[in-house]
C-alpha cells in the first residue's frame, strides 16, 4: 500500500519569486538517484528578484489547478503578489515584466522551491497598479504570473538561492 506523507506544521504563502527569462536557463539537471533538481544557469544579470515583504509573506501565493480536457491535462499555473510602492527605477522593472515571457523560480514559506513554466510555455505577468480606496489599504501593485501549462511545476533545489 502506498501512503502519503505530509508536513505537520505546513504554512502556507512564498518567501522568494524570481523572474528568470528563459534564455538565462542552462538546463535542469536530475539526480536520478534521489530524483532532485537543480536549476542551471547562463546568466543572471536579466533574472528579477522581486520584492516578498517579510512581514506579509502570506499575500504571496502559487496556485496550480490541474483539470483534464479533451486534449489531455492541463495545469493552470498562477503566482499572485504585490509590489509595493516603487522608488526610482521600479516602474522600469515592471515595464520589463510586463514585455517578457517568463519562467518563475519561488520558494514556499515551508523551504519547498518549484520552476513554474518552460521555455515553450513561459509565463506573462500582468498587473494592476492601486492607490488604494482608504487610509488603511495598500498603495501597490498586484501581479500575476500565470498559464496554462501540459506539466506541472517541478520542485527543485535551490540552496545557492537562498542569500541572493
């Protein structure tokens, strides 16, 4: 018989998300042993970092519905956020996140990280800039990564990520 196991403790929310370009990926490599990945990299100059307040990291979320159609399954991929208000600079990256095609590496709040995407079905970030109604909301802007993909996203080791 097959069992699941699970984490007793698990918390939900990210602690990191990167905006990688697919050109800037090597490769994944497996170890087929223990079946871990590790992402590969050419370059890391055009990978963004976004911002995950420490304080709210419970706003940061993956979301992946896996649903069967005709052509097979699919897995609709998404990672919502929020940036908060930008010093000089800022809205360039955003405009840079808005133009690409990307493939996302997040880390959840509980140390598992995954590669959301591929170079053939990259993810598209959209957004939604708010100044809020209320003394008391954010003034931000909400993101999305998002697509629908024929795979899920795959888990992989990150430890050289850890301390950007």
């Amino acid at each position: 018989m097959k069992k699941f196991e699970w984490w007793n403790d698990s918390r939900g929310g990210l602690s990191y998300i990167y905006a990688i370009p697919p050109a800037s990926l090597r490769r994944v490599r497996i170890d087929y042993a223990t079946g871990q990945r590790w992402p590969e990299f050419k370059a890391r100059e055009n990978i963004i970092c976004l911002p995950v307040w420490a304080a709210a990291p419970q706003n940061f979320q993956f979301k992946e519905t896996h649903e069967w159609t005709e052509a097979g399954d699919a897995y609709t991929v998404e990672i919502n956020g929020y940036i908060p208000p930008l010093k000089a600079g800022g809205e360039e990256l955003v405009r840079t996140l808005e133009q690409g095609a990307w493939m996302v590496l997040h880390t959840d709040l509980n140390g598992i990280s995954r590669l959301s995407g591929t170079a053939d079905i990259p993810l598209k970030f959209t957004r939604v800039a708010d100044t809020g109604a209320a003394p008391g909301e954010q003034n931000a802007i909400t993101f999305s990564f998002s697509a629908v993909e024929p795979e899920p996203s795959i888990e992989v080791q990150v430890s050289e990520w850890d301390n950007p």
